[in-house]
C-alpha cells in the first residue's frame, strides 16, 4: 500500500498540471491518504487555484471515491505532539509529520510525495518518494 500525499491528489485534480496523468494513475484502492490530505487539497484548489469550490468539492469526492481516505485519530495527534521535540519538529510540518503517522500506523510500503525534504525529516524510518 502506498499513501499519496496532499500534492499528490492536487496534481491528479488540476487539469493544467504536467503530472496530472501520473498522479491520476496513482489514484487506486491500492493507496491510502487522509482526510486531511482532502482538505488541504480542497484549500489549495478552491483558494491558490482559484478553482469553483463546487467543482473542487466534485473532483475531491471522485477522487475519495478511488482510494482509502483514513481519518488521522486522536492517538496519531497526540504521538506526533509527544515526540515532536525529539525529532525536531515545529510550525507548519507537523501537518507532513500527522500524514507520516497516518501513513506509519497503517503500515504504507512507501510515501509518495511532491515534498522530499519535510516527509525525509518527519519520517526518516519511511521509504519516501517523488512518483
């Protein structure tokens, strides 16, 4: 199982992206993201895109529709938060560290994501990757 990140879902919904095909090609009942991953690809679609949120909401759902979407659990907050001193995270990239979690707990083979460095820092025990 392979769990897409964010970016992975944004590029296979943005017509205009060169990698929309590719990522497209990811979205299978083989590979895993979160709710949260959803919702920040609502934000960046509907917000820095300026894409309908109608149309967003639509594209968000097929996708869902394709993959299994495991919400992050309360358990999954709390160990992140716990151990974020001792692996050095602070500000925004503890929102890479919950999708590592997520991706940890439900033992992904492999991370796919736009995003190397963060998911390398957050998750040095996973086997990350660009697709």
């Amino acid at each position: 199982m392979i769990y897409l990140d964010t970016g992975i879902i944004i590029s296979a919904l943005f017509a205009r992206d060169d990698r929309q095909a590719d990522c497209q090609a990811l979205l299978t009942k083989d590979a895993v993201t979160s709710t949260h991953a959803l919702a920040e690809a609502f934000a960046a679609l509907s917000g820095q895109y300026r894409i309908k949120n109608d149309l967003v909401s639509e594209a968000i759902r097929s996708a869902a529709a394709l993959v299994r979407v495991e919400a992050i659990s309360r358990d999954d907050y709390l160990s992140v938060i716990e151990h974020a001193r001792e692996r050095g995270i602070q500000g925004g990239v503890i929102y890479d560290a919950l999708h590592a979690q997520v991706a940890r707990r439900l033992k992904a083979d492999r991370i796919l994501t736009f995003n190397l460095s963060n998911f390398e820092h957050v998750a040095p025990d996973m086997d990350v990757r660009k697709p």
